[in-house]
C-alpha cells in the first residue's frame, strides 16, 4: 500500500520507536502518542485530519475523496487493530 508517512520526532529530536496509540478527538483531529525512548517525555502529536488531506494533495497532486458515512476510515482504522 502506499501512503505518505507523517514524520514524527520527539522534542529532544529521536523518533518514536513504538506508537503507545492512535486516535481522534471529536473535533476530527489525529492524535498520535507515545513515550520517548531517548528523554523519557510524553509526546502527543495533533494533526487536523484536513491539514494532512490539503498537504498531500499539494505534495502528491492526488485528490481525495470524500467519505460522508465514515465507513472506509472504520474498515482503515479496523485494519490496524483500532476500534471505534
């Protein structure tokens, strides 16, 4: 599958090396968080889900489309394990 990766990096500049969890919030922002190997911070990372829509189609010229009942992000977010 291909997909464009959101870089992620702790304050201290290391990379996560496991993802603790994924969400959304209900106001429709991603959350990715996790715990710095590195300086042992907590990281949250908020990203608007139509932020990252806008950026890749800017980076990638593919266009996205809309989805109003949901059901492809629940069978995306069912494929990683994430339950509503």
């Amino acid at each position: 599958m291909k997909f464009d990766p959101i870089p992620l990096m702790c304050e201290c500049g290391c990379p996560p090396i496991r993802i603790h969890s994924v969400g959304f919030t209900p106001g429709g922002q991603l959350v990715i968080h996790w715990r710095c190997l590195a300086c042992k911070k907590t990281m949250y990372v908020v990203k608007d889900v139509a932020q990252c829509c806008e950026e890749a189609m800017a980076h990638t010229g593919r266009v996205f489309r809309a989805d109003p009942d949901g059901e492809s992000d629940r069978r995306f977010l069912e494929s990683l394990g994430i339950r509503p």
